[in-house]
C-alpha cells in the first residue's frame, strides 16, 4: 500500500506535529507500507527528524508535483487543517479519487476555534466545512478530540489512534553519575517544552510561580518563540521579580532536549488545550512527573500517580506547584518511574502503526 503523509512543516521547530507525523512516517514503512513524506515548506526533503537510513520517500515542490512522482497512491493522510494547502490537497483527493483521512491536530478544539477566530470563520465558509465533509475519515488523539470531532462532522467516521511516544533506554536514562544530570543539581528544577505560543499557557505559569515562590527550584522555559510571545512572556517574568528564578533556554536540538529532561525534576504544560501533549509522553519516556492542566488529555497522570492535572487556572497551577515542590527527590522518582512504565506498554509506535494500518486498509480495501 502507498500512503502520502502531509503535514504542515517537518522542522522541529513547528512542535508536535512535526515529530510525531515523522515518527508515525519512520513506524509505517517499517511496518512494510510505502510512505511518502510531504510538507508545503519543502522540509520533508531535508528534516532531521527522519533518521538518515529511515525507508521514507521525501518529497518536494507542490501539491500536485509531489502526487505525481510519488506515483499510484492508494491513500491521503493529511495533518492539519485551514491552511491553503489543505484545501489544495482536499480538492486533489476529491479529483483523483484518492481516500483521505484527516488528523486535525487539535484544531477544532474549543480554545483553538476562538483562537483568531474571525479567520477560521472565514475559511470555514469557503472551504473549510466542505474540505471536512469530504474526508473519508477523520483521526483524533485523544477521547476528548474525538467526542469534539463527532459533535462538529456527525456524519464523519472519527477514529481514535494516540500518538506514540519513544522511550530512552535504560542505558539512556539512568545516568546518576554524570555531571548535570538531575541527581547532581543543587537545586530542583522545573521544566517546560514546547512553543512558547499564547495556548501554552505561561503567562498562568508565571502567576503561579510569583505566587508559589517554591524554595530551592528554578523553572526553565524552553522551546522556539511564535509570533513574539515569548517577549511578553518575558515581561512577565519581570514584572513578577522572577528574572532570577525563570530563564528561557530557546529552541532545543534532540541532543539537547535530552539532556534538559535529564536535568529536570519536574515537567510543567500549562495548556489550554492539546489534542495529545507530545511533550507529556516524552517527559513521562524520562521518567520526569508532569504537571499539567486539563486541556491536556492525560487522565492517566492521576490514575497512574505519575503527575498532577487540573484546572487550566493560575489558582489551580499555584495548588499544584505547592503539592509538587514540596515532594522529596524519592517521591518525583517514584512518579516519574510510574509515569516511564505507563507510556512504554500503552504508546509503542509500532502498535500505532498497526492501528493506522487497519484504518488504512478498511479504506482502501488493500
């Protein structure tokens, strides 16, 4: 079977979708499927993402082009949604009779629909609806996604495949001898992953931390700035007398993000929404605790005792801050131990590659 993966950008810098639409490309072809791997931006052809051996076709130049010299696709899995090369897929599918399934990443979530709305309403009149009512099938994250997604297309076959996450092995992960790891720190530290985007939710963080003021515990903010916001971040760490406590590390190559979870006690996502939280499943891979809010859907963090999860509130994240710096080093351990468990029997990517193949085949009768 032949399978054109698209996503918007496979630069590491564009967050989640980015790696886990890599890693789902990587676990399809070594589960035997022909994969050609697409992005707008040109970066499927250069990404490091992508292992240098991955069996993975690159494909560039536009739409059409990368179609034709991938030639006789079965199948179309575009991620994302309202941009114009969405549309332009969509209307490829439709006229070459290719199935397409959909991920929408998240956005038609709540927070994101209100996110720049007046646009999204736009496009949702011009193609957008349409685009949506023409896929063969639309995939979501989590349960919560789904239950979104039933509720907007009723008349769409939603089906539900986490992503999967990687785990470091043992021989990666427990490291107490070296230097700068989290067992020689002399203080603890909390750390944040990812976008440094206004559906984050810092600015909650930094209210809550001002509030907390947690002893002995400084919180590093890492990850690739968009659209300016980490400088209002930035604001607030000032405004807040925080500048010696709070320090923004920018964006993280894969050495060095292993390293920054190696180091760190405790991972915080104050989101509004995500429609899985890759940086959740990487912390918990090691073998971190997490805190995070309920836009992010991980129930298994309190079911499992590996992190705390409430309300998307700067009260809220204070609450939870104060339970989490006061834990001893054993007690994050044991957590972050629970939380490494958890992730490597329940989100292995060549179960997700199964589950994807089973979709891939009711649609395609291949």
């Amino acid at each position: 079977m032949k399978l054109l993966l698209t996503g918007t950008s496979f630069l590491p810098s564009y967050g989640g979708p980015a790696h886990s639409v890599s890693r789902l490309a990587v676990a399809l072809a070594d589960a035997g499927m022909e994969v050609g791997l697409w992005a707008p931006d040109g970066s499927a052809a250069t990404s490091g993402l992508l292992p240098s051996g991955a069996r993975v076709r690159r494909l560039e130049g536009v739409e059409a082009a990368a179609l034709e010299a991938f030639a006789d696709v079965d199948l179309l899995h575009d991620n994302g949604i309202w941009l114009p090369h969405n549309h332009r897929l969509a209307r490829l599918a439709r006229n070459r009779g290719v199935p397409r399934v959909v991920s929408p990443r998240g956005m038609l979530e709540p927070w994101a629909l209100r996110h720049k709305r007046w646009k999204k309403s736009l496009a949702w009149v011009l193609y957008q609806r349409r685009d949506l009512a023409s896929a063969d099938c639309l995939h979501a994250t989590s349960e919560r996604e789904a239950g979104n997604l039933m509720r907007s297309q009723p008349r769409a076959q939603v089906r539900l495949v986490p992503n999967g996450v990687d785990v470091p092995p043992p021989i990666e992960f427990e490291r107490p001898g070296i230097a700068g790891t989290r067992d020689t720190q002399p203080t603890r530290t909390a750390l944040f992953l990812g976008r440094i985007h206004p559906v984050k939710g810092l600015s909650m963080l930094v209210e809550a931390w001002a509030r907390v003021a947690p002893r002995n515990w400084v919180l590093r903010i890492a990850g690739p700035d968009e659209a300016g916001h980490r400088a209002e971040v930035e604001s607030a760490v000032a405004d807040a007398g925080l500048s010696e406590a709070v320090s923004f590390a920018g964006p993280l190559d894969a050495k060095a993000k292993r390293r920054a979870f190696l180091q760190a006690d405790l991972f915080v996502l104050p989101t509004h929404t995500e429609s899985f939280g890759m940086a959740i499943g990487e912390a918990l891979a090691h073998g971190l605790p997490v805190l995070t809010t309920t836009g992010a859907p991980w129930p298994q963090l309190t079911e499992r005792r590996c992190g705390w999860r409430v309300d998307p509130t700067a009260e809220a994240i204070a609450d939870a801050l104060r339970q989490a710096t006061s834990c001893d080093l054993a007690t994050l351990r044991g957590m972050g131990e629970k939380g490494r468990a958890l992730v490597a029997a329940e989100f292995g990517w060549d179960r997700v590659a199964s589950r994807f193949i089973g979709i891939y085949a009711e649609l395609t009768g291949k």
